[in-house]
C-alpha cells in the first residue's frame, strides 16, 4: 500500500533527514519545497524571485509553493511531503487537493533547533545532510556520498535560523494546532539519534 505521510515540525527538526529515510523505506516521491525552492531560486515570478524570501529567513508567497506542490502531488502515487504547509493558508489548499493517511510532529526543543541548524553542512553536488557534530563526514568539509564539497546554507547561519524560528513560531505553530485540533496529530520526540526517530515514525506510519 501506498503512504500519503506529512512531516511537520520547526527548521531544524530533521524533516529531511527523516524524509529521506522514509522514501527510501517504503519507495515513496519526497516532496519537499524547500529543496523545489532552492532548485529554483532565481525563478522569476510575479512576487520576485524566491531567493530574497529565502535569505531573509521569509515564506517564498503561497501561489508560488502551492503550484510546485499540486504538481509534485500529482505525479506521486505515495509519498512523504516536508517543508508544506507553513500557514493555515497552505493547509486549507493543501487539504483540497489530496488526502493524508499520517501527519507527524517532530517535537525538537528550540536550543537543539540553533545547534542543528548551525552545525548543519550539506553537499553542493548531491545534497546529501552532514553535521559538524552529530553526523559528522568521514573526511571534514568531503560529502562521503559522492566526494563533493560540503557547504553552509545561506539561510543556516545563526541570525538567520532566529529568524526563521520566529516565523516558524507566528506562522506555523497554528498548522500544528490545526492537525491537533483535528485529531490526527501524531507527536514523536525528535531528540533522539536519527534511526531512534525513524524507529518511531515507522511504527506510527505502520499502525
Ligand atoms: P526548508 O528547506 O523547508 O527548511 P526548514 O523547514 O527550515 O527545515 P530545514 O531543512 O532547515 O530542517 P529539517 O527539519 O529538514 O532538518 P534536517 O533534517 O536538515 O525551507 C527553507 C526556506 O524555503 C524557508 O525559510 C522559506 O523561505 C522557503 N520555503 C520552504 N517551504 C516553504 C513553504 N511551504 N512556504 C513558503 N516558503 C517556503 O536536520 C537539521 C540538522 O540536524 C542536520 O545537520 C542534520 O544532520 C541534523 N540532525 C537531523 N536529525 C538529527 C538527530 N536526530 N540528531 C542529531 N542531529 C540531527
């Protein structure tokens, strides 16, 4: 059977790393707009290129994230979507046009959120996820996926993590309140070692 899964949580709370895991596990399309932005950061479009909202920490304008994610809904037949919704705007298109069979919350306090987001180094060739600390790559500064250089995200350097903590804070904490009103919240403690969160997630996305 195919998943429909929502990964929700704060800049920082491993939604790509645990995504990643999850579309390989269960051969799922991972749909994230964070990585459908930064692809096409100097798109243009009637509200100006992406690439400004993104280094000032902002939301890239809904009709710009909805249409990418109605096309990238439609070709999947299961996937794992991360990055989406980030306002309750987001979320009542997104529940117009597809259903969900799991939404999980990765809860991560915010003083891990700067640490991870900061420490985070990732490879300009394949994308692959590193952290200086946690998941540190075998050589310093070489992707051990594919020998590329491993860079710092604009957007991860610490003013600009505040910054998009705080609009995680104002735009998104409502989404999750929306899921959890609703019923169909699931809650897991993202503070563990990524296969212990994955461990989790698999046994909520298989109950
Ligand atoms: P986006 O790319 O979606 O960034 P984000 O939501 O801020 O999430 P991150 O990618 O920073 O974190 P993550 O939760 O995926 O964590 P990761 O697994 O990498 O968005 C970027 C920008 O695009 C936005 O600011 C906005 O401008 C725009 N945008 C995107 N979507 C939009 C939308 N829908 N509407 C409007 N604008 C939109 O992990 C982080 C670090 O921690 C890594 O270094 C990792 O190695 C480490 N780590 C992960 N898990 C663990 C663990 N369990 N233990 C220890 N370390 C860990």
């Amino acid at each position: 059977m195919s998943h429909r899964i929502l990964l929700l949580g704060a800049p920082g709370a491993g939604k790509g790393t645990q995504s990643k895991k999850l579309a390989e596990e269960y051969d799922l399309e991972h749909v994230t707009t964070g990585d459908a932005l930064r692809a096409n950061k100097d798109m243009e479009t009637e509200y100006g290129t992406p690439r400004s909202f993104m280094e000032a920490g902002e939301l890239v304008p809904d009709p710009v994230v909805n249409e990418i994610v109605e096309a990238a809904l439609a070709e999947a037949d299961g996937f794992v979507l991360d990055g989406y919704p980030r306002n309750l705007d987001q979320a009542e298109y997104l529940s117009e046009i597809t259903d969900l069979d799991a939404v999980i919350y990765l809860d991560v306090d915010e003083d891990v959120l700067v640490d991870r987001l900061t420490g985070r180094r990732v490879c300009d060739e394949c994308g692959a996820n590193y952290h200086v600390d946690f998941q540190p790559p075998e050589e310093p500064g070489v992707c051990d996926e594919c020998g590329g250089d491993l860079i710092q995200r604009e957007d991860d350097q610490e003013d600009t993590a505040r910054e998009r903590l705080e609009v995680y804070r104002e735009n998104t904490e409502p989404v999750i309140e929306h899921f959890r009103d609703e019923g169909v919240l699931v809650e897991v403690d993202g503070e563990g070692t990524p296969n212990e969160v994955f461990d989790e997630i698999t046994d909520v996305v298989e109950s």
